[in-house]
C-alpha cells in the first residue's frame, strides 16, 4: 500500500510539474481556456530592470510559435500576463514603458491610434508586488486589460492589440531575454 501511494505521489508531482510553467518563483498554468478556445503557454520570461527584478511576463497563444513575425500576422488570440516581483511599480512608469514600447516597437500607432493609446494608458494604476496585469485579446471582443483580476477597461481595434504586443516581441522589446523567455527560446 506504502509503494502504490509513493507511485501515486510522484505521479501528481509529475503531471503538475507537466502542466505549468515556473521562472522566478512565478508559475502560470500551461493552458487556459477562453470561450471556445484554449491558450496554450508559449513561454515566460523575466523583465529586470538593471538588476531589479520587475515582472515575470507569460505568453499565451492558440497555436505556440517561436517566430515573432509569424505571431504579430495572426492577429489573435492572445494573452499576456505580467506577474509583478517588485515591491511597487507606479503608473507614471508604467505609462511611460507603455509609450516607450510604442514608439520603439510600432511608432505609427501613436498617430494612427492617439485615442486608443490615450484610452489604454487611462486603465492602469500603480501595481505592486503580488499583482498581475492581463492583457486578452480575442479578435471579435477586443483587448481586454485587468490588473489584479478586475477588468478596468477595453479596446477593439486589432491593429491596436498588435501594437501592444509588439511591445514584446517587436524589434526592440524592454529586455531581450523577457522576448525570448516569452517566444519560449530561453527559460
């Protein structure tokens, strides 16, 4: 009885450690389930700022991929999640990152798009260590932001949600191993 509860014990600890992810002490599921549709986890990676660790950042996708190009032309379904391991985290820098990636990753859209831009910068809040930041999008809902797992606001336009994500996979993410931790080439 002894040997098939040890057997059953390392079977849990193995089909757990099978459906998740772990980096920085942060674990997010494998997949989760949207409506109709399943994300599965493309990767995680960690954004540090000089030595600070800032968040842990998750990548969600229907059909993972290793080829940013190739996500960014999709057009959707997606997810991010921003796992936040500093202690606090403004919202004049988170702002400030958000424009910032913008006019790295996808300068147009802050012509092209000034009201959404503006809209999206309006949901945030200062977050602090513990909290989470959701990014959804689902082509025919929109992006959908929640901080801490209240919903605080929604955009519709697709080639706006692109933009958002290329802050992190785009040309010139916040860190190159936060891009690739999330593209799923680094851990």
């Amino acid at each position: 009885m002894k040997w098939c509860t040890s057997v059953l014990a390392c079977a849990a600890i193995l089909c757990q450690s099978a459906m998740s992810g772990e980096l920085a002490g942060v674990t997010m599921p494998d997949t989760l389930k949207m409506e109709s549709t399943t994300l599965k986890l493309n990767g995680m990676g960690l954004r540090k700022k000089l030595w600070v660790k800032v968040y842990v950042g998750g990548l969600y996708l229907e059909h993972p991929s290793h080829d940013p190009e190739e996500i960014l032309s999709r057009g959707g379904p997606w997810q991010v999640v921003m796992y936040f391991l500093h202690s606090k985290v403004s919202v004049d820098k988170l702002n400030g990152a958000w424009i910032d990636g913008f006019k790295k990753n996808a300068p147009e859209i802050l012509e092209t798009h000034e009201k959404e831009v503006e809209q999206f910068t309006s949901f945030f809040r200062d977050v602090v260590k513990g909290e989470d930041i959701v990014l959804t999008f689902l082509p025919a809902e929109g992006l959908t932001v929640r901080i801490a797992g209240e919903v605080v606001g929604k955009t519709i336009p697709v080639e706006f949600a692109n933009a958002v994500l290329s802050i992190w996979l785009g040309p010139e993410p916040p860190s190159g191993g936060l891009k690739e931790g999330m593209l799923g080439l680094k851990n």
